[in-house]
C-alpha cells in the first residue's frame, strides 16, 4: 500500500472531520482513536473486497476456523503494521499534535477467550492472512469478553468486561447476511408419497447476526474474516399482547432469552458441567455459520455433492464439535442428500484439534437436555452412533465392552470427542507428547479404530505481534543484523546462530532486555506504586491459574528462599523479581487460593527488610493479551513447570523464548520440542517426565506425606502456610495444604521440588556468567522460529484443508 504522510495527514483530518466534526487537536482521544481505526479499515476494504471476489469466484478450497474463542487482543497496531504504514501514521500523527502510543491505549483488548486455546484461534487468523490462506474465523460476538480482574485484599474479584462499551473500531454489522438458528420444539418424522419427510415444529427461532472483521494479511493483499455472530430476537417474537396490556417484563422475556445466548463468555471450568447456556451458544454460532457457509457455496453454483471439495472446518477443541450433526442436518434436511452422501461430505468436511488430556475436562451434554434443546441434532447423534457402535461391534466380534467404551452415547451423556472424531477425517493434538499420549492413552481406542485419522499440529505463536510488535527492539537489531526475511520466512532467525558467541552482539541483547526492563518497571512504579529492579532477574511465571500449572511450586520455592535469607541473611543468590499474572476461573476455589497466597506472600517478603533487597513478588493484576506484550520482552526466566502430561501445547513458552527468555521447564508439552530445538545447554529441565508421573498415577505409589516427613525444606514451607507464618488467618490456606497433603498431591508438587529448587541454583549460576547467559539467549531466539504460527498454518493447510495459497492481486 503506498500511503504518504501528507494523504494520511489528509485522510485522517477528513475522517475526523465526516465522523465527528472535529478538528485534531479538539478531537478527545477516545475521537481521535476512533477516527483512526476507520481510516485503517478503510485501508483494508479495498484489499478484502478483492479477497473475498477472488475467493468467491475462485474454485479451490476456504477454511473456516470454528471456535467459542478468539482471544484477539488490540488490532490497531498490528493492523497498521501489516499494513505496511505505522511509520508514515506515527509521523503524520505526531505533526498533528498527537501520540500514536497514546491513542493505542485507548483501545480496549478484545478479551474473548480463556487463554491458550482462543489466542491460538487468533494467531492463526493472523498467519492464515499473512501466509495467503483463504481462511476465515468463525465465532461467538460475546458482549462481555472474560471478565476483568481486580485484585482487593489479595483476593480475585471478577468485573464484567464491557469491550463494547465504547464501540468497536474494527467490526462491521452485516444484518442483510443474518440467519436463524432454532431451538427445542418437536420433531417427527413423515413419510409422504414414500418419502420420508421430517417435521420440525414449535421450535424458538433466534436470530444470528454476524459482525465481520478484516484479517489483514502482513504486507500483502490478503483479507480474510473473521465473523462473530450475535444473538438477536426475532422481530415477530415479541410479545405485543403482552406489551399492550402493558406487561413489559413478559413482552421482553424472548427477547432476553434469545440475546443471552451471545451476552457473556464462559470461564475454563471445567468442574461446572452441563450448563445449557453453554450448549446453546454452541449450537448458536455453529448453525449461524455453516449456515452462512452453505449460502454462499451455493452462489458459485457448483454440486452440493463437492462440498468437501472447496471447504473444510476445523473445529477448535470440542465446543463445536456439533457441528458434525448440524451439517448433516443441513445436505439431508434442506438439501435433500441421502445420509450416505451426506456422510461422506461431513467426514471429508470436518476435522478436530484436541487441546487437553485431562479425562474431567472432555465435554460431555446429559443426553435429556441436548434431546430438548436440540432434537433433530440429537436423532441425527443417535443415528450417527447407532451406525458407528454397529461397525465396532463387528470389527470387534461382537465386544459389548469395547462398543461401550467408544459410544458416542454413553451413560446418560453425549460425549463430544468421540462425535468429532467419528464425524471428521482429522483429530490432531497440538504438541508432539500431547498427540502421543491422545494416541496410546486417552483415544487409543479410537486411535486402533481409525490410525489414519490421527495427526499432530504442534501450536504456534504469531511472530509478528509477538516480537515484531511488542519488542521493536529486538526486532531491529535482528533486522538490522540479519536483514529483515526473518518477517516473512520466520526460520531465518536461525541466521543469528553465527552471532551467538559474538561479543558485541551479546551486548546488544542484553542492553535491549536492560532497556525493556527498565521502562517495564517504571510502568510499574506509575500503575502500581511498586518498585522493582531492573537489574534483579525477572522471573516471569505468567499463564491461567490452575494446579496442574504448578504456580504453587512456584511459590513454595520462593518462600524456602525466603527462609533460607531469614537463616542467614547474607545468603548469596543474584537478586530476582517473581512476576506472576493469572486469572482463576470464578468457582475454582484452590486457583483463587493461590492467587491469596501469592500477594500474602508479596506483601510479607517485599516489606521485609531482610528479603526485599533480594526477593521481591509481583503479582499482575488482570493478565490478558495486552499486558503479556509487555511483560514478555522483560523477562529473564521463563516458567512453564506443569506436571508433565498435562499441558497440552503451552505457548507462552514459545513467545518468551522469541524474545530471550530462557526456560526453567518440565519436559511437557511442546516444552519438548524446544528442548530439542535448542538442545539441553539452553533450557533448564527438572522433573518427571511424562512416563513416570502416567506409572505413578497407575501403581499408586507415589505418597506426598513420604516426602512432607523426610525433606525438612518441604517440612518447613508447608507448615509455614497454617501456622500462622503468613499472618492470615490458620485456615486461609488450608485447602491448598491439604490438597499438597491429605489429598496426596495429584500434581507432584512435592515430589518435583528438589528438583525445582536444584533447576533454580542452576539459574542463578548461569545468570552470574554474562556472556554464556546472553549466547543462551539469542540462541534461543535463533531457534524460535519454527514456533511461528506460520509454520504451523502451513502444515494445517498441506496435511489437513488441502488450501493452497490463494495470491489476491489489486
Ligand atoms: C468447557 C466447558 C464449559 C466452559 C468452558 C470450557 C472450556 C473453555 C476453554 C474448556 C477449555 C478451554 C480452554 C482450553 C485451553 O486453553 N487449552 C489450552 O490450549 C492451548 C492451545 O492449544 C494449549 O497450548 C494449552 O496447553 C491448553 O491448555
């Protein structure tokens, strides 16, 4: 795009002028924000009319990414970089009297995913655009994102987070493109003049209205979609009657009823199962979208029988997992195929991305509520699994046990993996351990049944907002040592492998962490009255909070730190700031214990004189996209310690080692794969791997209480959270104890600590040897880019969608 400040000068007056009937410097910020964002959509329409000609009358093959979540962030500056014209908007805006960096604060995060899972939905749109895939996000338009923490006495407290409050800058309502989704009613089946006909009534009729986004590629004219649908009532829905007999709240009632659908995203938690709400909103955005899909195929006029043929859906972990049922609904209800037909295009249609190995957190629906909710997807469910539990019957020679273990119906539930996977020809994990322990553990029958459906995807971060924009820094000294390829061809980072033991070199990236570093803490000091310093080890343990997560390893070997100065106060260790940003989900009591315990423990060893010059703890309120493009430049160490086999992927590990970072890691998730990518002198490992932690769960041999009686230091730290220590409360942290304890410590927190505490020695004696910490660390930036997103898209289209890349010419 060629843009010069003098038209961009030009365009923004003007846009500030027909928007609000402003000049700049009246213009409030919020204006001038808003302002700005339209002048860069603008930029983008040309290029995604031009997409989505190309795409609609192009021949080959769309994805559309299904997911309950897209945790995407801010948009203004990655839109102006893939733009190619931040340069030319700082200085334009700059001559205007104003602050870009101070109009990119205005705009809200858009927050609408828990963690990993939804940020990796918008990484890939970002990589999806950026590498000429024709893909495309599909999703939920959720009025309040995840909500906003606070933190008050050290405790969690949960705020609505209003994102839409002020409007939002990117979207565009396409009401001509709503669609209805029903719900409930009855259905029947009719047999007329030897047809079989089914008969769908007094159903609820929502209506779906979709606000599209444009995807813009990075420096090039790709623009693809994401569409997030909102819930609406239909207009003849409302209850005039009731409204002219002056009943307001009873005319309303549809009307709530249906928005509700769209109002609030759910928290990760899992303990809380068979919510209807949840279902709907499955239900919702899935219908809504194939829906939308099937509209526009038929536009290119080609047989609905090679459907398959030009479009595939991915579904992001189960939550849209009915899409299998909704799509076969769709060719056989509305377009008539024979369930054969219908079939065979699902299952060459569908593909699912499993994100988790934890048995508790696999959806399953109580099969009364989804046959109320949703009965015509439910006999199409029964009918899928009646076929299916058929077919392992006879492959199995008639073993009951067997068809009942892989039932789709199963014990009063709807499980909803096993329809994804009998429903799709893909089920990938996102790591490689993760896809093997799906493999041999949690799907091994399904992986006997169907070995050729299985696949592994090891996730991946998009390199541009993770370092291009969030550390300009480094991005330019990378730039300006090894060029700038590095953008689009991510694995040429590898080049500055020749600069690792480069001197010079090293001390560039250690005064651009210094430089990150010190503004952090002065950002710090500003928002949150703390000082911390720049030139202690920043010790970064940033991620949702839960215990597999182990942020109470974390936080047991601080206070045994802490001891260990209380012994002897000049107890040698290089200085360190813990840094810690998580949010709990509402109802998991343990989590919002640790987060107690957390600022307890800030609040005890920063005001003590003995510790504070050496530990100091920092708990981040409200972690969320924004703020991790901050802390992520800053950190020194980063911690990823999960009990091994339990993080799925993880990829705040790959973005911290992007930018220097080095891992303190167990050997789990894609940990693994960074381990092998920059071999064992650059990342610290400690404790059990998978295979151990799997022999210990099935010998049940492993008793915390061996380890509480014979390790003093464990001995000490525990007691230390009831007996007052802490000056809470006995019972304030009873739970965490005794889960460590009497509940014999399912995570092997005790059991990894001699481990963990040795891994941290290890730190603190490399940390002391200048030149080796800084070659560990640009080797670790060398060795990220296979983590990029880019890479990752690459695979999903070449394995899985069979998307070439689609090149659009202006
Ligand atoms: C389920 C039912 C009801 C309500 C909420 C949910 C729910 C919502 C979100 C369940 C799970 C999630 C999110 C899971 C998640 O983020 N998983 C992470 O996915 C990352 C991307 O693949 C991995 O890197 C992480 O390892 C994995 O934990």
């Amino acid at each position: 795009m060629v843009i010069d400040k003098e038209m961009f000068k030009m365009d923004y007056v003007e846009k500030l002028q027909t928007m609000f009937a402003e000049d700049a410097i009246d213009a409030s910020p919020l204006h001038q924000y808003y302002a700005l964002g339209a002048l860069v959509k603008d930029y983008c329409s040309k290029p995604w009319i031009e997409s989505n000609n190309e795409y609609g009358k192009n021949r080959g093959k769309q994805v559309y990414y299904f997911s309950m979540e897209f945790l995407v962030g801010r948009l203004l500056n990655s839109n102006l970089v893939n733009l190619g014209i931040k340069d030319v908007c700082d200085k334009a805006l700059s001559e205007l009297g104003i602050s870009l960096i101070e109009v990119e604060d205005i705009e809200a995060d858009a927050g609408l995913g828990n963690g990993g899972l939804g940020r990796l939905a918008a990484c890939f749109l970002d990589s999806m655009a950026s590498t000429q895939v024709p893909g495309h996000g599909c999703g939920i338009r959720y009025k309040y994102g995840l909500f906003k923490q606070k933190i008050e006495g050290g405790y969690q407290v949960e705020v609505p987070d209003n994102w839409l409050k002020n409007g939002n800058a990117w979207e565009i309502r396409k009401e001509s493109k709503s669609v209805e989704v029903k719900f409930a009613g009855d259905v029947h089946l009719e047999v007329v003049g030897g047809v079989t006909k089914v008969v769908y009534e007094n159903y609820q009729v929502v209506r779906a209205v979709p606000y599209d986004t444009p995807i813009k590629g990075y420096h090039n004219n790709t623009v693809n979609t994401l569409r997030l649908w909102s819930a609406e009532t239909m207009e003849e829905d409302f209850d005039f009657s009731s409204f002219s007999q002056g009943n307001y709240a009873k005319a309303g009632e549809n009307k709530y009823s249906a928005e509700a659908i769209s109002q609030i995203l759910y928290p990760d938690d899992s303990y809380e199962k068979g919510k209807l709400l949840r279902l709907k909103q499955e239900y919702f955005f899935v219908s809504a979208g194939l829906q939308s899909i099937l509209r526009n195929y038929k536009k290119k006029k080609i047989t609905i029988k090679e459907f398959h043929k030009h479009i595939a859906v991915q579904i992001n972990d189960t939550h849209p997992a009915v899409a299998v049922a909704e799509l076969m609904r769709l060719l056989i209800d509305e377009e008539n195929l024979s369930w054969d037909d219908a079939w065979y295009i699902t299952t060459k249609t569908m593909a699912y991305t499993n994100h988790t190995i934890m048995a508790e957190a696999l959806e399953k629906w109580p099969v009364d509520m989804f046959k109320r909710l949703l009965p015509r997807i439910y006999m199409i469910v029964e009918e899928i699994n009646r076929r299916f539990c058929n077919e392992v019957y006879h492959r199995y020679n008639g073993d009951w046990n067997k068809v009942n273990k892989m039932s789709i119906i199963y014990d009063g539930y709807v499980r909803m993996a096993y329809l994804a996977i009998v429903g799709g020809h893909s089920v990938n994990g996102v790591a490689k351990l993760h896809t093997e322990l799906l493999k041999h553990q949690e799907l091994s029958d399904f992986y006997e049944f169907f070995p050729e459906k299985f696949n592994n995807q090891t996730n991946g971060i998009t390199h541009r907002r993770w370092l291009l924009n969030s550390n300009e820094k480094l991005a330019k000294l990378i730039t300006g040592t090894i060029g700038n390829e590095w953008i689009k061809s991510p694995n040429k980072l590898e080049k500055l492998m020749g600069f690792a033991k480069d001197s010079a070199f090293q001390e560039k990236i250690q005064n651009i962490k210094t430089n990150n570093k010190i503004n952090f803490s002065n950002y710090v000091l500003a928002n949150y009255g703390t000082s911390i310093d720049p030139s202690s080890i920043f010790d970064v343990h940033v991620k949702r909070m839960h215990s597999y997560k182990r942020q109470t390893l974390n936080v047991l070997h601080i206070m045994h730190l802490y001891n260990q100065l209380r012994e002897n106060p000049n107890f040698d260790m290089v200085p360190r700031t813990f840094i810690f940003g998580a949010k709990a989900s509402p109802s998991y009591y343990i989590a919002k214990q640790g987060i107690k315990l957390i600022n307890t423990l800030a609040n005890k060893i920063n005001n003590d004189p003995i510790a504070r010059d050496k530990i100091k703890i920092l708990f981040m309120e409200n972690y969320g996209v924004s703020l991790a493009e901050k802390i992520i430049p800053c950190a020194d160490v980063s911690e990823q310690i999960s009990t091994a086999s339990k993080e799925a992927s993880g990829t705040g590990n790959m973005k911290f080692m992007m930018n220097g970072a080095i891992t303190i890691a167990t050997l789990d998730g894609a940990n693994v794969e960074i381990f092998d990518a920059v071999g064992k002198e650059n990342i610290i490992l400690f404790g059990l791997t998978a295979p151990q932690v799997i022999e210990y769960y099935k010998n049940k041999n492993y008793n915390s209480y061996d380890i509480y009686n014979s390790d003093l230091r464990v001995n000490t730290v525990l007691n230390h959270l009831i007996n007052g220590f802490l000056e809470t409360p006995n019972n304030e942290f009873m739970g965490l104890y005794d889960s460590l304890l009497s509940h014999n410590d399912e995570y092997f927190v005790l059991k990894d600590f001699d481990a963990y505490v040795n891994a941290h020695s290890e730190i603190d004696r490399l940390y002391r040897q200048k030149s080796i910490w800084q070659q560990m660390s640009i080797i670790n930036i060398a060795k990220s880019g296979i983590f990029s997103s880019d890479n990752t898209i690459k695979k999903y289209a070449k394995e899985i969608w069979e998307t070439p890349p689609v090149n659009i010419k202006l």
